[in-house]
C-alpha cells in the first residue's frame, strides 16, 4: 500500500515548533507586527523565514512519542523564546516614542494626537514621527536581516524544547526596561535644554518689555524651536539609535544565552 502521508511525523512536528519560535518574533516585532501588516504578508514571511531556517536546525532529539503535556510546554518554550526577543526589539522603539512624547509635551504639540498604524494606540504626532524615522533607519542599516540571524542562530544556543527560565535573564529584562526612560530622558535632552533657555530668554523680555503679551508671542516662538532643534539634532539622533540597535542584539544574543 503506498504511503499517502510520506512526511515523518518528528520532521513535522521539529517544523512546527520552528514555526512557533519564528512566528512569536517577527508578529511583536514593530516594523513587521502590529496591525499595519496584514495577517497574511505576516504569515506569509513566518513560513518563509522557518522554511530558510529550518535545514539548519537540529531536529535529531525530537521524538511525538510524549505526552500532550510535555508538548504544550516545549511550544510555550518557543513561543517565549520568539516574544523576548522581539521584546527587546520593542523597548528601543518604546524608548524613542518615550522621549517624542516628552518632546511634544514640551513643543506645545501635547494634545495634537495621531493613531499609531503599528499599536493602534493614540500617540503624540512627535512619537510618531520619530517612531517612523527610527523604523527607516531599522531597515536602512538591516538591522531586519541581522535579526532574521540571530533568531537562525538562536537554535544553536537553545535548541528545540530547550527554553530555560534563569533568574540572570530576569534581571536582564528589568535592566533592558529601566533603559527605556534613560533614552527618552537623552533622546530628549537636547531640546530640553534649548526650550529650557528660550524660556529663560522670554523671561528676560517679559521682565524688560512688560506690555508685550509674551504668552502671544510664545506659542509660535517655542513651536519654532522645537522645530528647528529637533531638524538640527536628527544627525546626533540617527547615531544614537544606531548604538541602541546595536546594543540591542547584544542584548538579544546574552537573553539567548540565559535561555539555553
């Protein structure tokens, strides 16, 4: 009788938990998850990024001759493995959306709100310009491409249905987290420190010209600034995003180390 299923079932089964690994990465990756990426170019590019990895993963330990239980917890094991690393890819966005809030805050652009594509969430028109510029700079430098790695070469560290939860990694994540709010805090310090001395410099006038109405003529003045210092310093904010994405895979490649 000839054999209408010819796929080993181990094979099958090794494919899956790749899938699973795959698929919980790039769906909470900013740039290809979120609700601006249709669910099926989503699923299109798991598949075809676990069909490039799967050849060189390491599937002799596998066996579906085990209980449903242990397979839930090796597929709760992938899953995690593939949401802590686009969790680190999340907190650099989430530091540079940080320090666009504070900067619209400080601009005059506070209430001026737009809905994020990616979260569906309702952030500052300057968060999201500098979400979508770091999102550029994310594809410009392939940043995509050496994430695409270090998820091929996570299965070398950790291999399948190897997922181990350490205490080191928990403190790596709150680290990772309290970084977030230090680079909102540098992202935005320049115009923090230039909105700081034009509002001394307004004070000054207000002081020496007491009948000019210098909330009037304020607004536009500290819109402008914050326009043009924020024009000047996209050079300084290219550079310190471009260490935060590479501090990031380190941090990537040390999580996946805690893990295995």
């Amino acid at each position: 009788m000839p054999d209408v299923f010819p796929v080993d079932i181990n094979t099958l089964q090794a494919f899956l938990l790749v899938l699973t690994r795959v698929t919980s990465a790039l769906a909470f990756i900013p740039v290809t998850g979120g609700m601006a990426a249709p669910k099926q170019v989503r699923a299109a590019l798991s598949i075809f990024v676990a069909i490039v990895v799967f050849p060189l993963v390491d599937i002799s330990h596998i066996n579906v001759n085990v209980d449903v239980f242990s397979i839930g917890l090796t597929i709760v094991g992938e899953f995690m493995i593939g949401a802590l690393t686009a969790l680190f890819v999340g907190l650099v966005f989430a530091g540079v959306q940080l320090a666009g809030a504070v900067i619209g805050f400080q601009v005059g652009f506070g209430i001026v709100n737009v809905v994020d594509p990616v979260t569906s969430a309702q952030i500052s028109i300057t968060s999201q310009f500098m979400n979508l510029v770091s999102m550029l700079l994310f594809l410009a430098l392939n940043i995509h491409l050496v994430l695409i790695g270090a998820i091929a070469n996570s299965f070398n560290i950790i291999p399948l249905g190897g997922f181990a939860s350490h205490q080191s990694l928990l403190e790596t994540m709150v680290r990772a987290m309290g970084a977030v709010f230090i680079t909102g805090a540098q992202l935005a310090a320049p115009l923090t420190v230039m909105l700081l001395l034009k509002q001394a410099a307004m004070g000054l006038i207000a002081r020496s010209v007491p009948q000019m109405n210098i909330f009037v003529v304020g607004f536009p003045i500290t819109i402008a600034m914050g326009l043009f210092s924020m024009g000047v310093a996209m050079p300084a904010f290219g550079m310190y995003i471009t260490k935060l994405f590479s501090r990031m895979t380190s941090q990537i490649e040390l999580a996946f180390h805690l893990m295995g």
